[in-house]
C-alpha cells in the first residue's frame, strides 16, 4: 500500500468523525439560536404590550377634561389613534404564530374602535353645543367600559406571553447546556481522534522516516548506508535511490579527482598562454615601435631627395628653354619633365606624407599600450570641458552644439580620460551632417543602465551621442578596427582614433562599444570601472 492510500485513510476516518461531530455542534447551535430568537421575540411583544395602555389612559383624561371644560379640541385625538393602532398592528405581527394572542389583540382592537367612536361622538357634540350629558355620565367611572375591555384583554395577553417567555427562557438556557456538552464533546473527541492518529504515524511512519534520515545524513556525510528499508511505499522507494545516489556519488568522486587534476592542468596551461599572449602583445607592441622608429629615417630621406629631385628638374627643365633646341625637340623635353616626371614627383611625395602618417600612428597606438597610468579618482565634468574648449574651433566651423550633462568622478589616468572623450567629441564633430544643426551631448548613463557589470566590480557608463551621418550596419563590426575609415571623401586622417579609444579603455578595465543608425546618428558608450582595473 503505498502513502498515498495510508495518508488517506489516515485522514478520511478522523475527517468523518469530526464531521458528525460538527453536524452535531451544528445542529445545537441552530436550537440555541432558535431558542434565542424566541425570547428576543417574546420580549419584542412584553416591551410593546407594556408601551400601548398608557396613550390610551392619557386620551380617556383629556375626554374628561374637554367634557369640564367644554373644548371640543381636546375630544377625539386622530394622532393617539394613529399611534395605537400601528402598535396594535405591530403586536398582531408578533402574536401570529399564537391563535389565542392574536385573538386578545382582536377584541383590543374591537375596544379600540368603540372608544374611538365614543369620543368622536363627544366631540362632534361638543363642537354642535349640543347636551353631552348622556355621554358624560358615562364618562363619570373610573375607567370607560371599552378602555376596561381593553386592558382586560391587554392584561391577559401580557400575562400568557410572560409565562411563553418564562418557558422560552427555560429552554434556552437548557439548549445552551446541550450546546456547551455537545461542543466540550467534539473538542475532546477531536483530540482523541487525531492523538490517536498521530501515534499511529509516528509508530508506523516515525521508525521508517528515522531511518530514511539517517541514511540521509549518512550520504551527506560519506558513511557507509545502513541497510535498505523493506516495503514497496514511497519510503523505501526514495531509501533505495538513496543508497543508488550513494554508489554514484562513489563513483562522481573518483572521476571528479581526475577530472580535477585536468582542470589544475589545464588552468596551469592556461596561465602560460596567457603569458605567452602578454608577451607576444609587449613583442608586437615593441616591433611596430621599431619598425615604426626605424623607417622613418628613410622617409625622411625620400622626402628630401624628392625635393632634391624637384630642384634638378626644374634646372634642367630652365637649361632646356635657355638651350638653342630645335623646336619639336624642346616641346618633347618639356612635356616630359612637366608631365610624366613632375606627375611622379607629385605621387611619391604623397605616398610619402601618407607613409609617414601611418608610421605616425603606428607609434601612437604603440605608445598607448606602453604608456604608464597613474589612477587617482578623476573629475570626467572638468576632463571632457577641457576637451570641449580644446575643440570649440572645430564645433563653431560646424555650427555645432555641445552639451555637456552631469558626469560622475570614476579612477583612471586623467591625460588617458581626456584623450578618451577628446577622441569620441572629435569624432562626432567630423562625421555630422551637414544638412542639418549639429547636436552632440555628452552624459552619463544611471548605474542599472549598465548592460554587463565589468569584473572589477561596479562601474560608471558614459555616452558621446550625435545626430550625425551614423554608421552602417554592416560597418559596425569594423568601427575601433584600426586604418578603418568611413566616408574618407568628407573627413580626413588615418582611422586610429577608435582604435586608439579601445586600447585605452580595455587598459582601464572598462569596455566601450557604439549604437548607430545610419542618417540618424550614432551613441558611443564607455564603462570605466570606478576602482583601479586589473591589467593595467
């Protein structure tokens, strides 16, 4: 039998047994509750039938009064009626379910009625000045004789309603007892029910659920199991894939040594790699410095040699025109050295100028990653006005406006920062477009706006936003690749700016990387870690 059966059997038997005892706790609460509305209602009708005789004694002494008196206003009051008879009609509500009450209220309405006429008559006699003597007379006893009908009947009313309130109470306050005995009854047989029940649990299910812990304590801790629990519940189910997870785990830990010794071997080969990398960067970085350096001297020398050349040539080409030639060979010797050879001249010293702005920035770059940075806690608000003054000439040639938000401090080189924004302002200047105002803002991004923390923990996230010409799409992976440039027809200069950018960024610990939409503009974002980055 598996758990499911037993835990429902186990709750099913107690469940209706307590049941049947709430039926019965129940059922004597409505008897209480009946009982109590009957003497709520008993006293509803003493309480009125006590209320509606002395409105009448009260009108029967002011007909005697109007009879001394002679005042026909004093005769026949229309609002007492009024009132007594919506008590009247009141008590017959209540009195309904008994025959005889209902019957007394009856002949007190009957009584009612009959004074009432009686004192209209008196009244409207009184009023004519006509002899009221008669009624007088019978206005001279003590109580008329249709009010004594009406108490008479009002008497025994209250008289039968007071003992039904009497019975009434009698049998609540007996419900009540019952009540009290039935709800002690359920309390203490709940109790014993589910008593009962627990010490069936925990004779049946506390031993086997004993052993299932300490198995489990024992897997956790690495001990041997004790041996397998019998039964075919959910129990001993779950103590045999204990003891199968027991195995497994025996044999995880052997395959997790080795697989431990290859991570340490593996890390270890790591490690050198990326010294090797570091060193290959510093190599690299060193050799295209050489280079560089090196082949600058020739430059230099093929530029002075083809001013040189120049020179000579325009010698030669004044000892041609002072020669006495002959005239078809002058002009042959002079469309040479004015075209072919002036038109060379013009190329190589070019391809020079060019040569030697890439060698330029070769070293630029090189000496980006071999500089050394001094971190201290850095204004970027005053870094980024000093790079906005440093451009307003570009910035008023372009009729362009700069604005400058709130930037929070972050740790880094404070020449390295600037050149950062320098470069990313700079940049935006060139590539604005010209049919339309140039808006560059420079800001900060809130610190949940960061995309991916950086590993050094929290940072600082800076934007250069343009409405710019902005960046193809399929442009965008090639954009802080160094020598790449786009639209060279309308911006001049060698590419490395971005490149330049990244190198520095990545040197801080930070990331920097670019939104754009072409003929909208383009976003630059550059996270800096606001602690010292690693590799620096």
């Amino acid at each position: 039998m598996n758990l499911y059966t037993k835990g429902f059997l186990l709750i099913a038997i107690p469940g209706a047994i307590e049941l049947a005892l709430l039926g019965a706790v129940f059922h004597t609460q409505a008897q209480t509750a009946a009982a109590a509305q009957s003497v709520v209602g008993s006293g509803q009708i003493l309480y009125l039938a006590s209320s509606v005789m002395d409105p009448l004694l009260g009108e029967a002494v002011r007909v005697r009064t109007a009879l001394v008196t002679g005042d026909p206003s004093l005769a026949g009051g229309n609002a007492v009626a009024a009132d007594l008879a919506r008590r009247l009609a009141q008590l017959d509500r209540l009195v309904a379910d008994s025959p005889a009450e209902r019957q007394r209220v009856q002949e007190m309405r009957a009584a009612l009625d009959t004074w009432h006429a009686h004192t209209a008559a008196i009244g409207e006699a009184l009023r004519d000045n006509r002899d009221a003597s008669t009624r007088a007379l019978a206005e001279r006893d003590d109580v008329p004789a249709p009010i004594a009908v009406f108490r008479d009947r009002l008497d025994a009313l209250i008289t039968a309603e007071t003992a039904r309130d009497a019975a009434r109470r009698a049998a609540l306050a007996e419900t009540r007892k019952r009540q009290q005995f039935t709800l002690i009854a359920a309390i203490v047989g709940s109790m014993l029910i589910w008593a009962m029940t627990a010490l069936v649990v925990a004779r049946h299910f506390g031993r086997r659920v004993a052993v299932l812990t300490d198995n489990a304590r024992r897997l956790g801790d690495g001990e041997p199991l004790a041996q397998p629990l019998p039964g075919d519940d959910e129990i001993s189910a779950l103590d045999a894939v204990l003891h199968q997870t027991g195995a497994r785990l025996r044999a995880a830990g052997s395959e997790h040594a080795t697989l431990k010794a290859k991570l340490q071997s593996r890390a270890a080969e790591l490690v050198n790699v990326n010294e090797e990398l570091r060193q290959g960067t510093q190599d690299n970085e060193m050799f295209i410095y050489s280079v560089s350096h090196d082949l600058r001297s020739p430059l230099v020398n093929l530029q002075g040699f083809s001013k040189e050349l120049q020179v000579s040539c325009d010698e030669l080409r004044s000892t041609v025109e002072s020669a006495n030639l002959p005239a078809h060979e002058q002009q042959r010797l002079a469309a040479v050295l004015d075209g072919n050879v002036r038109e060379s001249l013009q190329f190589l010293r070019i391809s020079v100028t060019r040569a030697a702005a890439i060698i330029e920035a070769l070293l630029t770059i090189s000496r980006a990653g071999r500089l050394e940075y001094h971190l201290q806690r850095v204004s970027v608000g005053r870094v980024v006005a000093r790079a906005v003054d440093a451009l307003q000439g570009a910035a008023r040639e372009r009729a362009a406006v700069v604005t400058v938000r709130e930037l929070p401090p972050v740790w880094g080189d404070p020449g390295a920062i600037e050149q950062i924004f320098s470069h990313l302002i700079g940049n935006a200047l060139n590539y604005l477009d010209p049919a339309r105002p140039g808006q560059i803002e420079v800001g900060a991004l809130e610190p949940d706006a960061t995309e991916t923390p950086l590993p050094d923990g929290r940072t600082r996230t800076y934007y250069v936003r343009d409405n710019g010409l902005g960046i193809p799409s399929a442009y965008m992976s090639k954009v802080f690749h160094a020598f790449q440039r786009l639209h060279g027809d309308i911006v001049k200069g060698e590419g490395i700016g971005l490149a330049l950018v990244r190198r520095i960024v990545e040197r801080h610990g930070g990331r920097v990387w670019v939104e754009s939409a072409e003929g909208v503009g383009s976003t630059f974002f550059v996270s800096l870690p606001e602690q010292p980055a690693r590799n620096v």
